[in-house]
C-alpha cells in the first residue's frame, strides 16, 4: 500500500521543495546547487554512504579509496565544487603538469611542459620523449596539431574510434601503447582503439593542448568518502536539506512525484542522479530520450590494487608505467593515515601505501584478488627494485565492474541532454551529454545544470495558475 506525501511546495515566495534522487558526485553537487538556490532539499541514497563512484574505507587502521581519482586543471567546475565545499585545501595540484613514465630497468621518461604558451607547452617533452623513436615523436607533434583543429562536438567525430584515425595518420602500435593509449586510458577508461574520438578530442583538445595550464593534475590527499561525501554532507543539512540514506528510490513519475519506502512523495522537482543504467528501472517508458537504448552506453571496469609496504619503495606522487602490466601507480600514503579534521602526517613507521590503478580492466577484473596481488607486486618489483625486498604489511584489490559508461565510438547520440517527457523531472550524471567523458568535472557540471533548470522549473511553477498545478498533480505511471 503506498501512501502519498506532498514535498511540493510551488507557491510564490515558498521554498522551492527540489528532490534529488543518488548522492554520487552528480546528484551532491545538484543537492548543494539547489540549497545555494534556496531550494529546500531532500536527497535519496540508496547506498549507507554518499560518494557513488567516489568513496573510502578503512581496514587494519587506514583508509583506502575504491579507486585512485585524479582531475585537471581544466575541471573547473569539480574544482569548484570543492571550493563551495570548503575542502580544496584536501587536494594536491601540480604547479606544471609532470608525468613521469617508468619502465623496468630503464632510466624513466617524463611527460611535461614547459612555461611556454600551448602549444609549445609540450614541445620540448615530446621531443624529448625517449619510449618513442624519433619518427614517431616528430609524428606525435603533427598528430597533436591535427587534434587540436577537430572539433569534439561534431558528430562524425563521436562516430570514429580514436585508435582508427591515429593510424590513419601513420602512428605506430608503439606510439599509440607508449604515448596515446597513457593519457586514453586513465580519462576515457578504454583504450585508443576502443575510445571515441570525440571524447579523446575533448580531452586533448580542452585538457593538454588549448591552454598551457589545463592538464596540471590534481589528486585528494585525503580519502574520497571525506573530500565529497562527509564534505558535502555537512553543507547539505547546514541548509536544511534532508539526506536519506538507504533510501532506495522504487519509481520516479510524473508530478514530479517518486516512491521510495513503500511512500509517495510530490515535489516541485526532481533531479534523478542514478547511473544510466538504473534510469530506465525507475521512469515510465519513453521519459528518456532513446531510453531503450541507454544500455547500449555500456560499462568500463577500473581495478585498483593496494599494497601497504614496510618502507618507502617509490620516491615520487605517482607514475605511468610503460613495458609492464601496471598503467599508473600512486603514493597514497598521507590519505591513508587521514585522522579526521586534518592529514595526520603520522605514519606507522617507515611504512608507503601505493595504489596501482588500471582503467579498462576487462581482461582481469574477474581475476582472484590473490593473482592479481601476485601479478602486480611482481610488476612492482620490476619497476621500484626497492619494493623486492621490502616487507608487504597489507595489500587490497577494489574492484568497480560498473566504473564508468564506455566511451566508445557513437555513444554521444545515446547520452540524453538534462530535460526529460516529465515536467519537472531533470537528469544528472556523468553519463548525460555533458561532452565529457565519465569524470568528476562531467558529473559536477551535470549536477549543478540540473539544479539550475530545476529552481527555474520551481520558480516558474510558482508563478503559474492554480489549475495547471492541479493537473500536474498525478501519480505515478
Ligand atoms: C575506480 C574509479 C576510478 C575513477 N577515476 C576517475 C578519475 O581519475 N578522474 C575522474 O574524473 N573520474 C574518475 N572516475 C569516474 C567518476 O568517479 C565518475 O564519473 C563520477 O563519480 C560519477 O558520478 P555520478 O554521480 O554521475 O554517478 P555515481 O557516482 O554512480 O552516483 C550514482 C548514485 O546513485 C545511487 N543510486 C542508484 N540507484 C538509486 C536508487 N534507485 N535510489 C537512490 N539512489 C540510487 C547510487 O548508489 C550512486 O550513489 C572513476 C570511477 C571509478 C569507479
């Protein structure tokens, strides 16, 4: 039996009564957007926690995130999310983008740029880059030229795969694994082949080669859960707003109303925050545009592995790994030993907790945790000598199956704008077209532009005549 409860309050001058249905990065951003906005805020999380793809838990005394986040310059709206919620402090920032790529036995590489404008910024690097031959470090300049003139918006450029126009230009299986495929993999999670090239266009084009700054890379040096989820927690409900959580949402209809808990509620709107392939479970048929199709998105897996070691075995923040099966590889161990208020800068001992993180792990994300320990402290040792003798105090695998959608080629079509068939009803995610692909900066930004159209849609709906908002008082279909 489902009993009704109104959350609408449309009147001119009320609060305007926004629901916001996953507390992912997508739909905290909208909660917080909407109570800057002065909406009077519910949120549903069907999780006992809020962060979605984002979020941190302890074991043995340290805190382990379920997978390495790392943003750019450029995300200027996550960026800004973490200024509202008062926690940008938490993060780390390169003053200038600096990759260092190792390979076993070989004196590492490094991709970096200079203090010249884009895009000489990353000339010098290039050409310097020593995994790649000459010939395919001078192609690799052109091919970055000829990125930059595409447009990512376009859609015949959605409709080829990255991997297929890189070699339409002549690069090489080598140039594409030793170069391409390193910045493809950890920001569209497939790799060049697979990817889009509207996606890797936006990337590149927005991220490395139209400003000189933009790819500078940030990291939390705190655990996830407290960088969003506590954070914007606390912002939440300092404006009054309301947070469930366990609170799995059963239907979202037409009103805008929604079922949770054996309960329906109205509201002046709804942001429905949910992945893409939940959307169609809780929305009547045809609410989405190509709602049939939103499976078609797909999913790319992210398996992280984390190892606790007695000593130090790595001298730097993180590295790109080349000629090995590890991808990236990540010093995590002041959030590790995060006491709460502030970094606790206290370490058991010498001890260095390292995340090694690979994007696109279809072919291992089934894998026993104990091969996959085996298999990458055995890569570990390859590449940080150091790591073959030290003691492993612990070691974790976290895997995410449902990462992100795949980004592959002809997704854009399949990615619905924040509009939906229902009055009132707004979608959010890093799914939704947002021309990024599945990041922080693309959930953040759909959050905060869902949140925008739904104070609008309140406002407006406050303004209109009583008998239109009597006809959209219906129940769910
Ligand atoms: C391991 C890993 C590493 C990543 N690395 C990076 C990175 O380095 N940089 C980067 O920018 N991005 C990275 N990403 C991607 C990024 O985390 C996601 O794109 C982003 O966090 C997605 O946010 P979202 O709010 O759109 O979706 P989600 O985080 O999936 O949130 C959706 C929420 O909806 C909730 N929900 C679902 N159904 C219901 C229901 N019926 N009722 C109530 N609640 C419901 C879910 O529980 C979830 O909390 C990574 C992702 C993973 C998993």
């Amino acid at each position: 039996m489902i009993s009704a409860v109104s959350d609408k309050t449309t009147d001119a001058g009320a609060m305007p009564k926004i629901t916001v249905v996953g507390g992912g990065l997508a739909g905290l951003a909208a909660a917080v957007a909407a109570a800057d906005g002065g909406a009077q805020v519910t949120l549903y999380e069907r999780a006992p926690r809020l962060g979605g793809a984002t979020w941190s838990f302890q074991r043995n005394g340290r805190w382990y995130d379920n997978g390495q986040h790392v943003f750019m310059r450029c995300c200027a709206e996550y960026r800004a999310f973490l200024d509202r919620l008062g926690v940008a402090h938490h993060v780390a920032e390169q003053p200038r983008l600096s990759v260092p790529v190792m390979r076993p036995g070989r004196r590492p590489a490094r991709l970096s740029r200079t203090g010249a404008p884009a895009p000489l910024h990353l000339a010098r690097s290039l050409l310097r880059y020593s995994p790649l031959s000459l010939a395919d470090r001078l192609r690799a300049v052109r091919t970055a030229l000829a990125l930059r003139r595409l447009d990512p918006d376009d859609s015949d450029t959605d409709e080829t795969s990255f991997g297929g126009w890189l070699r339409f230009r002549g690069e090489t299986d080598q140039a594409i694994a030793g170069l391409w495929d390193l910045i493809c993999l950890p920001t569209v999670n497939l790799r060049a082949d697979d990817a889009s090239l509207s996606l890797a266009a936006r990337v590149f084009r927005t991220g490395l080669l139209d400003d000189a700054d933009s790819a500078d890379l940030g990291w939390a040096r705190v655990p996830l859960s407290a960088l969003h989820g506590d954070a914007a927690a606390a912002v939440i409900t300092a404006q009054g707003g309301s947070i469930r959580l366990q609170a799995q949402v059963e239907a979202v209809g037409h009103g805008p109303s929604l079922a949770a808990g054996g309960q329906r509620m109205d509201a002046g709107a709804v942001i429905l925050a949910v992945p893409h392939d939940v959307v169609g479970d809780l929305v009547p048929p045809d609410t989405v545009a190509r709602q049939s199709e939103l499976a078609d998105l797909g999913i790319s897996p992210i398996l992280n592995v984390h190892f606790v070691f007695d000593r130090q075995i790595m001298d730097v923040p993180f590295t790109a790994a080349l000629d090995s099966p590890v991808q990236f590889v990540f010093d995590r161990t002041e959030a590790a030993h995060w006491a709460g208020g502030k970094p606790s800068g206290a370490n058991n001992g010498d001890e260095q907790v390292v995340a090694v993180s690979q994007s696109a792990a279809f072919d291992e994300i089934g894998d026993r945790p104990a091969e996959i320990i085996e298999r990458y402290r055995s890569a570990l040792a390859d590449l940080f000598p150091l790591s073959a003798e030290a003691e492993l105090l612990d070691a974790v695998v976290t895997r995410e199956h449902r990462a992100t959608f795949a980004g592959r080629p002809g997704t854009r079509r399949l990615r619905p704008g924040p509009t939906t068939a229902i009055d009132g009803l707004f979608l959010a995610g890093a799914w939704t077209d947002t021309g990024w692909p599945a990041t922080m900066e693309g959930a953040v930004r759909s959050g905060t532009q869902a949140a925008r159209l739904a104070l609008d849609h309140c406002r407006g709906a406050g303004a209109r005549a009583p008998e239109l908002q009597d006809q959209s008082e219906r129940t769910i279909a």
